[in-house]
C-alpha cells in the first residue's frame, strides 16, 4: 500500500532552486494544524471514524487514552481537536484544510486551549485560518500513514461509504480540483475578510518573471518578520492537493527547527556578568539524531532544578553534566522539546541552537 500522510505537508523553500513563478505567497502562521471533516464525525465515537487515531506506532496497540467523541476538528496526526459547539456551528458543511490560530508568538496559547481532552472556554481567542478545500479522493486517497505519531490504513472507497452513511451529506471540490479551485470554492462559503472564527489566509500571486519572484519572496518575508511572523508559505496554484510532502508547497524561514529528546542537563557557572545561573541549569543536553548538543536560551524560570538540593549540587559543581537522576522543575528526561537553529554544521549538528518550545504531540 502506497504511503501516504494526513495532509499536505510543505517542503522547504531552495532560494537557487526552487522554480516559484507564478506561485502563490502567504504568511506561515504558527499554529495547530486542523481538518475539518465538514462535520461528517461531528458526535461519533472516535473508535468508529477510519482515519481517527487509534493504534500506538511504537507498539503496534490501540492507544490507552483516545478522546471517547469526534468533533470534525482533526490535528495532523488524525487526534479529535475538542472545540465548543457554538465554534463548529459556524464551519460549514464542506473539507477544510487550515491552522487554529491565536495570533502571532502565541503559539504555546493555541496549543494550551486546543490540546485538551474538553473544549476550552478561552476558544473565543482562537480563529481558523484556511487554506484550502480538498476533494475527498485527494485527502482521503488510499495508502498507508506511517510515521513516529500516526498510523493507520486508509481506504478511499471505505470512507466514500462510510461519510455515505452519515447524516451530514458536505459540499465537496470536484476530483481532480486545483488549489484555486479550492479557494474558489472557499470564496463561495466564507467572506475575504476575517470573521469571529474563521477567514482565508490572503494569497499573494509571484511575478511571472523567475528571478523578479524570489526577489518578491524575500520583501515579502521581510515584511512578515517585521511584523513579528515566523516565515512564508509558498504554493503552486494549479497543482491538486496530495497528502505527503509536496514540492509544490514550499516553507520558507529564517531559522530552521528540529526536535531532540533531553537526556539530561549541564549546571550554569560563574560569568563576568556575576553568578546568575550559579546553581542553576546551564543548557538542555539533547540527544539529536543520536549526536550530543548543548541547548542554550532558556529562561530564568526555566532553568530550576527540581528540588534545592540539586541545586546545591549543581552550584558546587558549576559546568559539569549533572547525575542521571537530575531533573529541572520544567523539563523531564526523555522529554521531547523543539529548538531553531542557523544551519548543520558538516558533521550534523545545528549551528547557533536555541531553545523554543517544548514540543506537544498533536
């Protein structure tokens, strides 16, 4: 079986290589991935829609903890999003591809109202924000997702039947759509301008001219920055979605990021600033792609040790790699966090790595 993923995923932007005239330019919005269903899963046990998440990769099991009702909402990883009825009342009956979104630099907000196991009161700050309306033999076309969050077999004909017998019956792209005619559709449902809940991310056409586009890219991207944005999105307007990792849809930023595991923690010395992080941790050290590195930029608060005793000891001790047993009062061993970083170095390790965020599985 083909493999496959839940979406459309973007690959990175090659200022020397890319070809984008003509593409289409939006701001990259640091939010949480979210398809809805069109409400087709809106009430349904989540154990009974065939694209739910329901299997544990690393073990081949059904997951201890599956949220028991589907909302319509799904996160890239086929996990129900739990949004308050009056939010899904007012998404209408078709596919939409999109980000949950709180505003720009909040992204640990978003994840904090949409994350959890019952629909958040504060959801009056979050908006989706669209990207598109994909046909059901696009989004859902056969194959097999299988990756580190998600696995699970699709089959187009399945869910035909299955969305068949629901009592939602959704407007849907013809086959064979373009994403302009997704955003065609889209305009037919929902207004240009941004509503209480829901509006589409503004496109900007490139120039026809190659090198003219990536000239406008980088503008383009300079603005977003300015503006305290993340980076760009780029997109061929004529290609048909497909949900694996497209050349047609390309990201574009200034930092890179990547995940590592905490595997344990250095103690912060004494600088010519004085002893501020003098029994304190000093960096995160990382188990990155079974290399060693030393994560940097975090907090005041961020660096406590759990309990005062390691933090006597790490200031009897000042930078040394603390006992296995150590633990900060915000990071775990084995717990997954998120960096930016400039580029790799030769040998695979990120250049100028900083601390971002810890990472939640969506």
């Amino acid at each position: 079986m083909a493999r496959r993923e839940f979406l459309q995923l973007a690959k990175k932007y090659n200022p020397e290589k890319s070809k984008i005239n003509g593409y289409l330019i939006s701001e990259k919005l640091d939010g949480s991935r979210c398809f809805w269903d069109g409400g087709v899963s809106r009430g349904v046990a989540t154990v009974d829609v065939p694209w739910a998440s329901l299997v544990n990769p690393k073990t081949g099991q059904r997951k201890p903890k599956i949220k028991p009702v589907a909302t319509g909402l799904w996160s890239r990883y086929g996990n129900p999003i739990m949004a308050p009825d009056w939010f899904l009342d007012t998404l209408p009956p078709t596919f939409l591809d999109g980000e949950l979104w709180a505003g720009r630099g909040k992204f640990q907000l978003c994840r904090s109202i949409v994350a959890g196991d019952q629909p958040d009161p504060r959801f009056d700050q979050i908006q989706y924000a669209l990207y598109g309306s994909p046909s059901i033999d696009r989004v859902f076309m056969s194959g097999e997702i299988k990756n580190s969050n998600f696995h699970c077999h699709l089959d187009l004909d399945r869910v035909r039947e299955w969305i068949g017998d629901s009592k939602v019956d959704p407007i849907l792209t013809r086959p064979g759509s373009s994403f302009n005619d997704e955003l065609d559709l889209l305009d037919e449902l929902l207004d240009h301008d941004v509503s209480d809940n829901a509006f589409i991310l503004r496109q900007t056409r490139l120039p026809d001219n190659e090198q003219e586009a990536h000239e406008f890219v980088e503008d383009f991207l300079s603005e977003v920055l300015d503006d305290g944005g993340e980076g760009v999105v780029i997109r061929d307007s004529d290609a048909l979605y497909t949900p694996k990792r497209v050349n047609t849809l390309l990201k574009y930023k200034p930092f890179d990021d990547a995940e590592g595991t905490v595997c344990g923690f250095t103690s912060g010395r004494k600088t010519d600033k004085g002893s501020k992080h003098l029994g304190k941790i000093g960096a995160l050290i990382l188990d990155f792609n079974g290399k060693r590195l030393e994560l940097s930029g975090l907090t005041d608060i961020e660096r406590e040790f759990l309990t005062p005793e390691m933090c006597v000891h790490a200031s009897e001790f000042p930078g040394e790699d603390m006992p296995s047993s150590f633990q900060g009062k915000h990071f775990k061993l084995g717990q997954q966090v998120t960096f930016k970083f400039r580029e790799l170095s030769d040998d695979g390790i990120p250049k100028e790595a900083r601390y971002w965020r810890k990472r939640g599985v969506e």
